[in-house]
C-alpha cells in the first residue's frame, strides 16, 4: 500500500514535464521566426518628375528634409502649405508656371512684394509669415524636390517596416521570458516536492528500522530554549541586543517618512524625459528656462512644446530605433504620437487648419519633488549660479522614460552637498572682494558652501 | 480615639436638619438636577431603534483610527498646472512691479506693486514720484483691500443680484427719459484729481444736459479750498515743501497726519535731522495730541478758539498791528517766541493751519505769503481734495424737493459719512433712479436702486494731476476678480461710446499732457512731469518767466483783500468758546473709514494711545478728574475706560470710551471719524462709534458737552506703560544747543559697568568671543530718532512682507500682538524727559526712590513725547540664543539673528530671556481658523501672503527676520549678474516703506555704504547697550530744537 501510495507523485511530475516541455517548444519557434529579418523593399526609382521636368525624388528627398521639412509637410499643412503633388497643383489649378514655382522659393518676399495676386493670397493664408528665401538652390534642385514632392519614393513604407517587425517580436519576447520562468518554477516546486516526500519515505523506513534520529536524541536532554531561559545573562544580553535592534530599525523606519525618494507618479500626459533630453539631446533649460532665474525651475507652459510640436507631430521612433524594453512597455511610436495629439487637445491646436481654437484644458501634471513649505530652495542660485547641473540632483533625468525623485531632498542630503562643494567665484565680479579678503585674512583659494553659511538654518528657513 | 470618631462634619448647615428632603436628595443622587443625556445623545428614539451595539461601535471607532493612520502615511497628491500660454513678462517665482497711483478720494499717493505670478501682494513707495511718492500705512494696506471677502461681486438690484446690462438699461432709461422733465441727474463723487474723469463728465454733461457733478469728501478742506480760491481764484490746496523750512509754525494742522491731503511727511523729516548744527524748528499750537505735536520741538495745548485767537495775534504782530483777545499765559508766551523766531527766519518760517474756518486759512496764506516763506507753493497746488460742502447742501435740499431724478454716485458714502445722514437717506428715497458704484456693500449702497460693483483702484484704469503740473498714472496689475466695473467706463457706455476707458485716457494724454512724451515711459513711470508744460500752459505759473507776473497779480490781489484779511482777523481774535471743545481728526490707521474692513487697519495701533481695533474720545487728565472718568488697569492686563455721552448740536453719541490723554489741552475733547462702520461688514470689524453724526457743518471743531455714562470699556492696547521712568539709555536725546556745543561723550555717553571693580566702558566687556565677521556682508540697521514721526507705514509694510498674522481685539488685549515692529511711544512723566533723568538720578535712599518712581508712572499734562521702533535687534551677542533648548534660533555671519521655527517647540524661553521683547508666540493656529476670520481665514484674503515666506503654524516663536528673503534676493540676483550688490538693493520692508528715511539698511563690510556713516556717527548708540548684547541695530540720538528762543 505504502509502495503504490509514494509511486504516484513521481508519474505527475513526469507529466508535468511533458507538458512543459511541449508548451515551450512552440513558443521558442515562434521567436525564431520572428527574429528573423524582415524583407525591406527597395525604393522605386528612375523616370520620376513634375509638371517641371524630370528630377530625382532621392535626392530631393534629401534636399527637402534640410531645407523645407522645418515648416512643410507633404500631406498637411504646417507653417506653410502641404507640398504634395504641389507643382501639378499649381500648374493645373492655379495656373501658375514653373517660373513662378522658382522665383518664390529663391526669393519669396520678392514675389510678395511684387504684388502677385497667388503669392500674397499665401502670405495672407499663412498668417503673414513670409517663407525664407533660398537663393542657393538651382532649378534643377527645385525640380528634384518637385519630383519627390510628386511621387515621394516609398521610403516611408520601408522604414515603418522593421518599426513594425519590431514590436511583434519585442512581445512574443516578453511573452516567452514569462512563460520559461514560470515553467522554471514549476521545476523547482516540482523538485522540492520531490525532495520532501523522498524524505518522508527514507524516515519512514528509517522508523520501520528502528534507528534512533539525532532530533529524537536531543529532545532527551534538557532543550535548547530551557536552558537559553535559565541563563538569565544571555537573556539580559539578548533582550539588550533585541531592543537596540527594534530601536534601530524604528528610527529608520520613521526617517523615511515623508521621504519620497523613488517617487514615480503616473502623469496625465506620458512626457518621456528620455525621449527629449536623451534621444534629442534638448537642453533641460530650454524648457526649464525659469531655473536660470527664478526659485522655481518651472513646469513649461505648453506653448513652449508648441515651439516644437507645432512641427513635431507624430514621434518617428529615436535614432538607434525602439529597445525591446521599450516595446515590451507598449511605447511604440504610435504611442507616442498619441501623448503629442493629447498636448494638442490640451492647448487647443487644430491640426489641420495650423492654429488654436483658444478651447485649451490645462494640463495637472502630479508634482513630484515636493519640498515642505518652511524649506526655501532657489533654482538660479543653484544653476546660474552655482554651475551644477541639473543631474547632480535629479539623477539621469536624459535615460528617464517616467520622470521619478532621484535625490531624497531630505534636509542632510542638502547639507553634505553644502559641506563638500566648493563655492564657483572664479568669473564672478560679485565674488571678488570676498576672494581677495579670503585670501588676504586665511591664504585659502576656494570655500565650501559650508564655510560662506550655506548650513545656517536661516538661509533656507524662512 | 472615641471621642474623635463620634465627631460629625457637615458640608452645609441644611445637614445638620435630618428632615431635610435637599439634603437626603443630594445625598442619594450624584447630580441633583437630571442629565440632559438624551439632549446630547440626539433623538432617542432613533437611538433606541438603532441595530449599532456598543461592540459595532467600537469596531468602528477601531477602524476608523487603523484607517485614518493608515492614510496619514500616504503623502498627499499635489498637482501642479503650468500655464498653457505663459505670459511673456511673468516668471513663475519672480517679482513684477508695475508703478501707478492709488487716487481713493481719501489717500493720493505714486505708487510701485509688486506682483507675484500675477497676484499683486505689496505696495511701495514709487521713489521716482516727485510728489506724494510715499505711501503711509493706509496705502500700505490697501492691497488686503481688494482681497476683502467682503467685496462686491456684481451688480445688484433691489432684489439681488443683476446684469449690466439690466443696470445700463435702467440707468439709460431714466438719463433719456429725464430730459424736459425739469429733473436733473446728479453725480455725487469723490475727488478724482484726474484730468480725463474731468473730461469725461463735462461730456457726459454734454450728452446728458442738465447733469450736475458734485465732489465730496467725507473729510472736507472746504475752509482751505475756499481761502485759497478767494486768494488765486482755483479750487485747490496751496502746497508747502517743509524741507525748505527752518520754523514750522502750526496752529492745529496735523502736518504730519492727513492735513491736506497729507503725505507731507517725508520733506518735513528731511529737515529734522541735524546737518551742519541745523535742523527745524516746529512749534505746534493744538487741542488733541496728534503725530505733529508730538513730533514737534515745542507743544502748546490750545483750544481751537485760543489757536484762532494766537493766529489773529499772530498776523498782527507780524503786521505791526495789534489785536484784541486774551490768549492763555503759556500760549501767549508761545506765541512771544514765535513772533520773535520768525522775525530772525523771515523767508525760511512758514505758517499752517488745520483749523476749518475761511478766515484762519485766509489768514494763514497771508502770512505765508507777507513772509515770503520759501516752503509755501501758492503757484502749484495740490488737488486732492476738491469737495465742495456747498453743492452736497444744495444737492441734498434738490433731492429732498423732488428735483433729482437720478443720483449716481460713485467712491462717496453720504448714508455713514454725511453729519445729517438720515436726511440724505430720507431724501434718497424722493430719487427716481439711485445707482452707487462701490467696492464694498455699505449704508448707502443698502438704500439705492442699484449697486454698481466698482473696481478696487488695483484693477483700475485712471490718471491724476496730484499737485498742478504732476500727472500720475493708474494701470491695472490685476484682472478684475469679480464682475466689477469703473464708473467711468459706465459713463462712457451710457453716452453710448464703444471707446474704453483705456483709449479715453489714452487720448486725453495723447492730445493735451504728453506734450510729445512717450506715453509708454509715462506708464512706466507711473508719473509724469512735462518738460515743457509750463511754456505750453499760460495758465501754470511755476515757470520763472511767469514767475513776475504771476507775483504782480498775487499782490494786486492782495493789496484789494487787506481790509478783507484784516476783517478776518478781527472775527479770529473774537473767537470764544463755551462748554467743551471737541476735534474730530482722521486716525493714521483708519482715515476717513473706506478701508474699515482692512483687518491690517484695524489692528494697526494708534501711534499715539497704542490703542487698537477701537476709536475713543481722549480727555485730558484734568478734566477726567472733573468727570470722574477714569482709564485703568484690571487684573487680566487689559486697559479700562469709563463712557461719555457727547452732545454736539443736539446730536448725541452715546458710550463713548474714554482715554485719558497726556497733552489733551484742558477744556477740549478729541474723537477720530472713520469707525464705527456696520453695514457690509464682518462682526469682528464692527469697531468703534460713528463720530461722523458730530461732523456738523463738515467743521472739525465744535463744541460739545460731555457727560459721564455706566459701565467700563475694554481697550485692546499694546503699550500700556506710558513713561520711560527716567530711563535715558532707552531713548538717548539732547537738545540742539548741547549737541552743537558739547562733546559727544556728554549727550551720547557709553553706558559704564564694574569689571574687576574698574568702571570700564559696558561696549569693552564680553562673555563670548566674537566672530569673524569681516568677509562677506555684515548687515546693520539704523534708526534716526529724529526723523521716525511715528507714522507706522513700516508696521503694516511689515504686516505684509511677512505674512504677519491678525490676531484680533481680544487676543490684542491680551498682549498677544504678532506685530514683528513695535512703535514705542513714551511720554515724559516732568516738563521733558531730561528732568526725568535728572529726578531719577537724584533719588536718595529707598522710600524716595519707591514714592518718586510711582510720580513717574505719570505722564504729564503736556509731555513730551518719542517715537522708537523696535523690531529685533539682531543681537551679536544674543541672549535667546544662548537659552534655547533646541536650537532653534541661531546666528548667522552676516548678522542676522535667525529663527527656524520647524525647530522650534515653543518652550518661550528665548522670549523671556530677550530684552526688548521682540519675539512673538503663535497661541493659536492663525491661518484657516474660524476663531480667528480674518483675511488668512478665506481663499481670497490670503492671495496676498508673501510666497517666500512660511505661514507660521501654532506654538512657535516667530520675529522678525530682517527680511532675509529680501537680502537673499539681493544677493542672489547680483551672483547671477556678477556684479557687486549696490548699497541702494539691500532694502528690508520697513525701511523700503520709510518715507522719512529714519530707517536705513545695509552693509556695514561696504565702507561706502549709508548705513556704515551712521554707523561712525557720533549720534549712534545701542539699546540697553549695558546688556552686552552687542545689537545689530542701532539708534540716532534724539535732538530737539528746544534752545532758540
């Protein structure tokens, strides 16, 4: 009976087995066949043109993306005009040569101030923004950009592809990972399973057997725990060492009250710090311009966004491409460009027509570094000041794809910073008297924040 | 042992009767009167049917607790929303100020706000105005004003609340439907002082023929508009610069009060302080202690009959003429030394006078103009009061005969200002159409057809023309906050004009003030002057081309009114009086009552009584006797004070508190207008009583009778011992012979203490070692005694600065004043403070010291009086330091004594153990607290806190912090220029306020800098400096001109 009893554990866990391995084995194929690099189409090319005589839409390609890509699009209005098939348009519905088509983009305010009916229709349009002259571009160019603005080569549809590929493996990535750990724990459990009832077995016999174990042995002296309580100076040391101990750990546990470090909150539009200070290299104070002045290092107004996203409007993926990591998180491209359209809506630009409704929804960002109201800190003092940079207390704020506490801006992390940084006079006239008295009175050249009074309570408690 | 057992104690003689059924019921019920259970319990019966055991109730008290500390270890979510088009000027945590010009009919003055993410949040002084560029306590706080949750918040009807356009169209209506009726429309207004308003109505006027303006000032100058116009043919005051002046003769103006408009203040401390061995002399004629008296060299209490009869000798003796009337021996000396003073002066004396009678202004000029006074400016008058009491009497007698058809009325309350104010409110009801624009609801707001919320001047458009040829600037730093509009833009919408106001303005200056002036600097500047106005304008005669003509016709006018002054001065010295004089005067604080729901105002503390929340009849001491009126000290700390019942012309104001006034002249009662206010406002600003019902024929001196009335008052004062009992190290002063003629160790001598049974100088002798102070900025703070008058704008730009809670009248009583600067105010107990020195210091033996310090607790019947701000004295060497337990208050290098007050857990021992009692305790929690509604109780009233600096919570020491965030700003924004910090940057809120320039900040490690020569001045002393404190601010030894005769 005892036999048959133990024997059926051992059958599940050879079925377990199959089972696992049968569900893996798919699932690393389908990986496989993922990887594997997707096909990419070759440009059509050759025999492209406008209404104004061959040109080469690769080329033109080029030559748009640096020097009209700023303010137009093909297929929608930006700054100026949508330029799709705009040398068929004008020749065909506004009756305008390709002469014209020239002489405006070498010299529109020329044109405009020539009195062309067309030119200023456009002028008015697009709220009295003249466009840059280029002077330096050849009617052959002209027509090479006219061709791609024509029949753009599908370069598009080419780099969307791997952008697409990516994501399907980036998921069946995260998907496999999940499920070999899953299957790795089943292992385990499965093992350890195995193990206790090989020891129950072997105790079993071992009693049937009549041999004696240790434990059994031990339980015939005096226990442990009697003769720990009858040593009354272990108990008074233990106690001793239990109370510091629990005094230790409460003292720490209370001092991280109100200590937020770490602190990642979802916010109402996802604004991937990484995307823009990373991947775009933006300046943080061009943004944060108040930091340079103000106390306050300023959450941005959305007009400033606007100054770029007025162009930017859907994010075509970071240089190196997305990281799966990335991906397994669902910030595909398409993502991001819904958080842009949800700063459209917010500041109330419409799209299409290139201008605001006045119908805007201010954004609630959720604060995250939340100084108590009796603590002052200044930015400018800091930043403009000071020289530091923004990361020395923010952290890699570039790599941060959700913004987070960095620091735990509690009062002694301020004042080890104050003690051990040196205070920036060289270059500033406001510190040369007190330099040269420093140096005439002590002989020293620099002084911590410390030393100037950067630790007295009222330079921040106020 | 037996015997004591068998011993019976009784409680109550009742016990010892065993039939008493008391007796046995006390014995066997606990409380002998049954327990309200079920009252507090609430509704028995749905107690009793509830299914809630006590086990469900404590569960849920269990729970409640677990889950209301569970929540507390979360943080609170804060959002923070960015603008979503930033403005192009405005950086979040940056500073904005805008200049303009508060023009409220009582107060004119050029003015800076500053802003802060678009929240206006102080007042300053505009530095670069030329005229009235100070701003006193009232302006001061004017900016809590349009954060008074009691405002206005649109316009209402008789039936609440309205449309403009509602209000428009009636008012249309009855403007159009009026003409040919034989009725008139009226406008009833405060004095503007501005061009374009006057533009604006003569159009009105135009559009709507028949309107009538007329101009009210709940305070009038009529006598001094009337003489004036007699004399140059305008409506206007005649200016006076008293820096120029070396003998300030005043007969009742308080010169350094509200007397014309005010704000004169600043030229007269600019002669006070000794240069060269000179400063003014002032002497005062007058009734009721005012700022003036007690700022002047020499006080004579008079009666406002007795200064008429003074002045009527006054302009004989100067005239080589004589006079009849008798003045009192002491005036009449007085008035030998004057007559005497200014024959040695001649053109640099100058002559004013506050009394409200045509003939003593008419005399006054004469002088002024017989002296040729240099300090007298007949040529540019000021126009900031412009009521004309004669057309409000007419208005009041057409409205009251049916002939007004509509009253619009705009910054006037005539219902609570006007003497007869039952009539006008009577007759308001014979009006067809009644409109009164006003920022807050008030008495006659409450009788009108409609009420127009009005914009408070900080949301404003306007102009001003303060004195001739000065033109002032009013913008907006502010949207509306409520659906409030302008009168003016209302008069431009009923004459059916789409122009705003802006552009009227706009245009007014375009064609006629700017003269080719830039209007954008002009609105920068927030004044404006024109260069060439004077060549321009042949009217202005301040030009020197002018100057000759202008001098010819003054004489030839002249030469025709000799016979008139002569008259004048004939019914001056026939003045007389029977029964009390009594003068009404405006507060320093309160004015003439616009702002009485200001709660900075109201707690602001008389510079004299040191009385707050509360207005009083002030008796002299000899007269409280006669009356049996007394003033006294009761066990909780407070100040008592009997009632009076006062009788002006059969108007009786009944419980009246009294205050016994040291320098009352005898005979004569003093009451401040502006209090008293009830309607629209909070219970607790309900201060006061209406004196306004006395202000009969708009004169400020009348004759009273005065009776005695039941029961005590209590003040709410915060000094209540009135003498330095011949303390002369408190506040050090000498005359001006002495400090001309004696060496500085004689007037100003450094306080002496035992070391080794040597006296050696107390500055010598430390317990501490100092530090190194010399790199770096050491600030250092000093106040000129002689030029503080007391006016206490630094008070209330202290209030504001740092966010300085109102505590109330109860907790004012209480002593429990948060006020960071105090201004003391000590009277002598002799003639003058020296022979109270002299007395102290000549007490033999300890009976005659005990008896003759109880004589000093008196104040005398003319004291003299000085003024001495104390805020913290930023100790070196401080004593609070040394006794705090946790450290919460500590120096700083650049020599602040600074406060950490999330340190501090307020065992007030560093209050105890300072000095000067400057620290300040927080009793209760003062923000969002019921108890205390005030304007930290509500959303709107605390939009005017300072951002920079922490709201105090309860049981904490606070003081005052030199404004560390103002010299942290300064510094700062040097560092981010690299440049060294200027002298001029370094600025605390009371001494940017300080109009006189008796308070002076800087940096005592800039050898340049101001505050270092006063610091090597041999006027300065510290406070108590035997202490060894080594103070940080630093005091200007008092002079007084008293040695001329």
């Amino acid at each position: 009976m005892k036999k048959v009893q133990n024997r059926q554990p051992f059958i599940a866990i050879t079925g377990f087995c199959l089972v696992v391995s049968l569900l893996l084995s798919p699932t690393l194929s389908a990986q496989d066949q993922a990887t594997e690099p997707a096909a990419t189409q070759e440009a059509a090319d050759g025999g492209a043109g406008s209404p104004c005589g061959p040109g080469d839409p690769v080329k033109g390609k080029q030559l748009f993306n640096q020097n009209c890509a700023a303010c137009h699009a093909l297929d929608r209005k930006m700054t100026g005009p949508a330029l799709g098939g705009v040398a068929t348009r004008l020749t065909e519905q506004e009756g305008l040569d390709c002469e014209w088509i020239y002489a405006w983009v070498k010299n529109s305010p020329g044109v405009i101030a020539s009195g062309d009916a067309y030119g200023n229709r456009i002028y008015g349009e697009y709220s009295q923004a003249a466009m840059t002259p280029f002077p330096t571009l050849s009617n052959q160019d002209i027509n090479d950009i006219l061709a791609y603005a024509e029949a753009p080569p599908p370069a598009p549809v080419a780099a969307a592809t791997p952008a697409a590929g990516a994501p399907a493996a980036g998921t069946s990535q995260g998907i496999s990972n999940e499920l070999i750990l899953g299957a790795l724990a089943l292992v385990f459990a499965l093992l350890v399973m195995m193990l206790f009832l090989v020891n129950r077995t072997l105790r079993r016999i071992a009693e049937a057997n009549g041999v004696l174990t240790e434990k059994e042995k031990a339980a015939k002296g005096v226990p442990l725990w009697k003769a720990f309580a009858q040593n009354q100076f272990l108990v008074l040391v233990t106690s001793i060492f239990l109370l510091l101990a629990g005094a230790y750990f409460a003292y720490s546990w209370m001092m991280q009250i109100g200590v937020d470090q770490g602190y990642m909150p979802v916010q109402p539009i996802h604004y991937s710090h990484k995307v823009h200070a990373g991947d775009n290299g933006i300046d943080c104070k061009y943004c944060h311009s108040s930091a340079r002045v103000s106390k306050t290092s300023g959450i941005p107004a959305l007009n400033v966004c606007m100054n770029c996203h007025k162009s930017i409007y859907e994010y075509k993926g970071n240089p190196e491409g997305p990281s799966a990591e990335d991906l397994a998180k669902g910030y595909t491209n398409e993502f991001y460009t819904g958080e842009i359209k949800k700063l459209y809506a917010a500041v109330g630009w419409d799209e299409q027509n290139q201008q605001y409704t006045g119908d805007s929804k201010p954004v609630e960002w959720v604060r995250i570094h939340n100084l108590p109201d009796f603590a002052y800190f200044n930015h400018a003092q800091h930043v403009s000041v000071g020289k530091i940079e923004c990361q020395t207390c923010h952290g890699p704020v570039q790599e941060m794809e959700v913004m987070y506490q960095y620091s735990p801006l509690t009062m002694g992390w301020c004042v080890n910073c104050h003690r051990t940084t040196n205070v920036q006079m060289e270059g500033n006239a406001y510190y040369e008297k007190i330099h040269e008295e420093l140096a005439k009175k002590y002989g020293v050249e620099k002084v911590t924040a410390a030393q100037m009074g950067g630790l007295e309570c009222g330079k921040c408690h106020y | 042992m037996h015997m004591a057992s068998n011993k019976k104690y009784w409680k109550s003689e009742a016990e010892l009767s065993p039939n008493d059924s008391i007796v046995e019921k006390l014995r066997q019920n606990e409380f002998p009167e049954e327990i309200p259970v079920d009252t507090f319990l609430g509704d028995k019966e749905q107690l009793g049917s509830s299914q809630t055991s006590r086990r469900d109730f404590l569960k849920y008290v269990g729970f409640s607790t677990a889950a209301a500390s569970l929540a507390a270890c979360e943080g609170p979510v804060r959002k923070s929303i960015p603008y979503v088009m930033q403005p192009e000027r405005i950086v979040p945590g940056v500073a904005n100020y805008y200049a303009s010009t508060i023009a409220d009919g009582f107060d004119f003055a050029s003015i800076l706000v500053k802003t802060r993410e678009g929240r206006p949040i102080k007042i300053e002084s505009n530095k670069q105005a030329g005229v009235l560029g100070g701003t006193n306590a009232r302006v001061q706080a004017s900016v809590l004003s349009l954060y008074d949750s009691t405002r206005l918040q649109g316009p209402r009807g008789a039936d609440g609340d309205v449309e403009w356009d509602t209000l428009d169209a009636a008012v249309r209506a009855r403007l159009s439907g009026m003409q040919g009726s034989g009725k008139k429309a009226v406008l009833l207004t405060q004095t503007y002082a501005s061009p374009s308003t006057a533009r604006l109505i003569a159009q009105f006027q135009e559009a709507f023929p028949g309107t009538e303006h007329v101009t009210y000032d709940a305070i009038s100058e009529e006598a001094a508009l009337a003489a004036y116009a007699a004399k140059y043919g305008e409506r206007a005051l005649a200016d006076y610069d008293f820096s120029k002046a070396e003998l300030i003769v005043s007969f009742g103006a308080d010169i350094l009060g509200d007397w014309q408009g005010g704000g004169y203040d600043s030229g007269y401390a600019r002669g006070r302080v000794p240069k060269n061995g000179v400063m003014s002399r002032h002497i005062q004629f007058e009734a009721t202690m005012s700022l003036s008296g007690a700022n002047a060299d020499k006080r004579v209490p008079l009666s406002p009959a007795g200064q008429k009869v003074a002045l009527a000798h006054l302009y004989a003796r100067l005239n080589g003429s004589s006079t009849s009337g008798e003045l009192p021996e002491a005036a009449a000396r007085a008035l030998d030394s004057v007559v005497s003073a200014i024959g040695a002066k001649h053109g640099k004396a100058v002559v004013v006078s506050g009394l409200d009678d045509a003939d003593a202004q008419a005399v006054v000029l004469a002088i002024n103009e017989m002296l040729g006074s240099e300090a007298f400016d007949p040529a540019a008058p000021r126009y900031v009061r412009q009521g004309n009491q004669q057309a409000v009497a007419q208005l009041l007698a057409d409205m009251q005969a049916g002939r007004v058809g509509a009253l619009i009325m705009d910054g006037v309350n005539p219902a609570y200002t006007l003497p007869n104010a039952a009539a006008f409110a009577e007759a308001m009801t014979s009006v067809d159409l009644t409109v009164a624009f006003s920022t807050n609801w008030n008495e006659t707001t409450e009788l009108c057809n409609f009420t127009a919320a009005a914009s408070h001047y900080l949301e404003s458009w306007g102009d001003t023309q303060i004195k001739k040829g000065h033109y002032g600037l009013t913008q907006p730093v502010i949207r509306q906050l409520f659906d409030t509009r302008q009168l003016q833009q209302s008069l431009l919408s009923w004459m059916g004009s789409e122009q705003s106001w802006y552009d009227y303005i706009n245009e007014t200056w375009t064609a006629g003030i700017l003269a080719g002036g830039d209007w954008n600097q002009a609105l920068h500047d927030g004044v404006y002057v024109p260069g060439a106005m004077a060549m321009s304008d042949p009217e202005v005669a301040s030009a020197p081309g002018a100057d000759k003509e202008n001098t010819a016709a003054a004489n030839a006018s002249d030469a025709l009114s000799v016979p008139a002054i002569a008259e004048a001065v004939r019914r001056l010295a026939g003045a007389s009086e029977s029964g009390m004089s009594l003068v009404l005067y405006a507060k320093t604080g309160m004015g003439d009552g616009r702002q009485a729901s200001n709660p900075w105002l109201q707690e602001f503390p008389d510079p004299i009584t040191r009385v707050t929340w509360d207005n009083y009849v002030t008796v002299s001491k000899k007269d409280a006797g006669d009356l049996g009126l007394v003033n006294e000290h009761v066990a909780n700390g407070g100040l008592d004070g009997s009632y009076v019942n006062l009788t002006v012309g059969g108007v009786t104001l009944s419980q009246v508190p009294v205050i016994i006034q040291p320098g009352q002249a005898e005979g004569t009662l003093g009451l401040a207008l502006g209090y008293g206010k009830k309607v629209g406002m909070k219970s607790e600003m309900q201060t006061g009583v209406n004196a306004f019902g006395l202000y009969q024929d708009f004169s400020r001196q009348q004759t009273a009778s005065i009776e005695k009335a039941a029961g005590m008052h209590e003040f709410a004062s915060i000094q209540l011992h009135n003498t330095l009992m011949g303390r002369g190290d408190i506040i050090k002063e000498t005359t001006l012979e002495i400090f001309n003629t004696e060496d500085a160790a004689h007037w100003n001598p450094v306080p002496q203490v035992s070391l080794n049974h040597q006296e050696v100088p107390a500055t010598t002798v430390d317990l501490w070692d100092s530090f190194d102070r010399s790199i770096g900025h050491h600030f250092n703070m000093s106040i000129d005694l002689n030029a503080c008058t007391g006016c206490g704008a630094c008070v209330i730009a202290c209030h504001a600065e740092n966010n300085v809670p109102v505590v109330g009248k109860l907790e004012m009583r209480r002593s429990r004043d948060m006020h960071w600067l105090r201004i003391d105010r000590y009277y002598s107990s002799e003639e003058t403070f020296a022979a109270d020195n002299n007395k102290k210091d000549e007490f033999s033996g300890a009976l005659e010291s005990k008896s003759g310090f109880e004589e000093m607790e008196d104040a005398a019947a003319n004291p003299q009086v000085a003024f001495q701000p104390v805020m913290c004295q930023h100790c070196n060497h401080a004593p609070c330091e040394t006794v705090c337990p946790v450290a919460a208050t500590i120096h700083s290098r650049q020599g602040h004594n600074q406060m950490a007050y999330n340190r501090c857990v307020g065992t007030r021992y560093c209050a105890n153990n300072c000095p000067y009692k400057v620290r300040r305790f927080n009793w209760f929690l003062y923000s969002d607290n019921d108890e205390f509604d005030y304007n930290m109780n509500n959303d709107l009233g605390k939009m005017v806190l300072n951002p920079d600096v922490v709201v105090r919570s309860r049981g904490v020491m606070e003081k005052c912090s030199w404004c560390i965030q103002l010299t942290q700003k300064a510094i700062l924004d040097a560092k981010r220029e690299g440049r060294p910090v200027t002298d001029d940057e370094f600025q605390t809120a009371c001494s940017n306020a300080c109009n006189s320039g008796a308070i002076v900040f800087g940096d005592i490690n800039d050898p340049e800098s101001a505050v270092s020569k006063l610091k090597a001045d041999a006027r300065m002393y510290h406070l108590l400096e035997h202490v060894g404190t080594q103070p940080n601010v630093f005091y200007q030894v008092k002079v007084r001109n008293t040695n001329e005769a």
